[in-house]
C-alpha cells in the first residue's frame, strides 16, 4: 500500500538482492529444473529453454549487484525494468513445457463449462450475434490497451518512488508468474486455437486498433495460455495498484479493465470461465503481494 513521505530513491542504494530479484530467481529456477527434466526424457529445444531460464536468473543477480549502491533513477528504472522485459520468455517456455507432461489440452472442460452454463460457446456466438465493425475496434482498443498497463502503471509510480514502483513491478510478476505456471500445470490453448479452424488469431473487424492487436497476438500467443485469463488478471491487478499508488489513472483504467473483460470472449481469446477465474487471480494478488514482498524484505 501506498506509503507517505518515501524517499524518492533509496538512501544508499536498494541493496544487493530485493524480493523481486528472489521471486525471478526462484521462477528461474523452477522452469530451469522442469526444462532440464523434459529434456532428460529426450524432449527436443527443451535443454536450450533451460538455460534462457537459468541465464534469466543470472541476470537477476547481476543487475542486482550492479544497481545495489546506485541512485541513480536511470540505473534503477533499469533494476525494476529488467523483470517485466523477461516476461516473454516464461510465458513462451509455459507452451514448451506442457506438451512435455500432458498429450492434450483441457479446452474440453472449458469449453463443457461454457456450455453447460450458457447452452452454447459464448467464445464463438458472442460476435456472430453482435457483428459491430465499431464494437470490435472498441474491443480491440481494450485488448490492445493492456499490453502497454506495465509502464502505464509502472513509470508514473516509479516517479512517485521507487518503493511505489517496485511495489508494482513485484506484484504484477507475481500475478505474471502464478498465471504462467498455472498455464503449464493446467494447460488450455483458448477457442481459437481449440474451436475450427484451429488457426489461431485471425485479422480482427476494425479501423486502427484491430491491426496493432492482431500484429501483437499472431506474433506473440502460445498454445496453452487461456486459464486463467493473464489478461484479466493482471489488468485487474493494475487496476487495483493504479488506486492505490497512481489514483489518477484508475478512472481510464477501470473503465478500460471493464470493456477487457467481455473483450476476450468476443474477440475468441478465452471462454467465459477464464474471466472470473482472472479476476480472482488478480484480486488474490492485489492482496497478498504488499504483504509478501515485506515479509520478505522489501517496502
């Protein structure tokens, strides 16, 4: 939570490893040792994930010990920059991971979910009954939007201080964290890659913000990252954040968060349930993270 009165850097420098060096060096650790096991059981690519994971918490350390006296705010957006810029990998090392435990995704289940709930696929009905060139560009406004709430969230808290933006950095890799790992333990490829034709993110209705999303998301998706919704979590986890350590964002992110969430099913990205179960990913890290990151030493 929000502290009044922090130094806008730390006096003396932040010291050598944070919680936030320690919670990218265990997640380093945890995928290094999975990726070294799949590889062990002769799976291919899976030795040379291993050490982008390992390399990932090495460079923890190194930008920890290299920072660890500085006060220099360049130097030290650099410190807290370094974990949000590593994301990719762990989210991409997730789609490696799971075909080296599981033979098929869980979509099934989702998808039974879905329509048990709504006695159809709201993922695949959702568009057809609101076929909107408009609507989708909102939607794809919204979508697009939450790529860029790190550093919307991030660098006016870090302007604030450091302790305000580290507060931010740690839980959104936490929330980033417990949602890849959650992808791998319990993998699901989302209805555009479960649903016919099995392709993937297609060329979304719009003006501007439909081609900027659909540049991002046929570039960058994994197969297997639908549940929990990572979208839906960390934005509401942002959207929590922006109250609590940059108040005059909330109103442009609550209003963005909320056309995210039925976003996602219009534009095929995730089922229904995956909402909800985002929500409270990202709600149960907005109230742990705070406290974690002091029991561990930060803050």
């Amino acid at each position: 939570m929000s502290v009044a009165g922090e130094p806008a850097v730390p006096p003396g420098g932040p010291g050598f490893l944070r919680p936030l060096e320690w919670l990218v060096i265990g997640n380093s650790v945890v995928y290094g040792l999975v990726l070294l096991a799949a590889a062990a059981r002769g799976f291919s690519g899976c030795l040379a994930q291993a050490a982008w994971s390992f390399g990932v918490g090495a460079g923890a350390c190194l930008v920890g010990w290299a920072t660890r006296r500085t006060t220099n705010r360049g130097l030290l957006l650099v410190r807290l920059g370094y974990a949000p810029v590593m994301y990719f990998i762990f989210y991409h090392q997730a789609g490696i991971i799971w075909p080296t435990i599981y033979r098929a995704p869980f979509d099934g289940w989702l998808a039974s979910a879905d329509q048990a709930l709504f006695g159809t696929q709201p993922a695949l009905r959702f568009q057809e009954l609101l076929p909107s060139r408009g609507l989708s560009e909102i939607f794809c406004y919204a979508y697009f939007t939450y790529f860029l709430y790190t550093p919307l969230v991030g660098v006016p808290a870090f302007f604030k201080s450091f302790a305000a933006a580290e507060r931010v950095v740690f839980a959104t890799t936490l929330g980033y964290y417990l949602c890849y790992t959650i992808f791998w333990l319990f993998p699901t490829v989302a209805p555009h890659y479960w649903f016919p034709p099995h392709a993937g993110p297609q060329p979304y209705h719009g003006y501007v913000f439909n081609h900027l999303l659909f540049f991002l998301t046929s570039h960058g998706e994994i197969r297997g990252g639908a549940f929990p919704s990572s979208h839906i979590a960390v934005a509401t986890l942002l959207t929590v954040y922006a109250r609590r350590e940059t108040p005059r964002l909330f109103p442009f992110l609550a209003v963005t968060t909320a056309l995210l969430y039925p976003a996602v099913i219009y534009l095929h990205a995730h089922y229904v349930v995956d909402v909800p179960s985002g929500i409270a990913v990202g709600l149960f890290v907005a109230a742990v993270s705070d406290r974690l990151q002091a029991r561990f030493g930060g803050g």
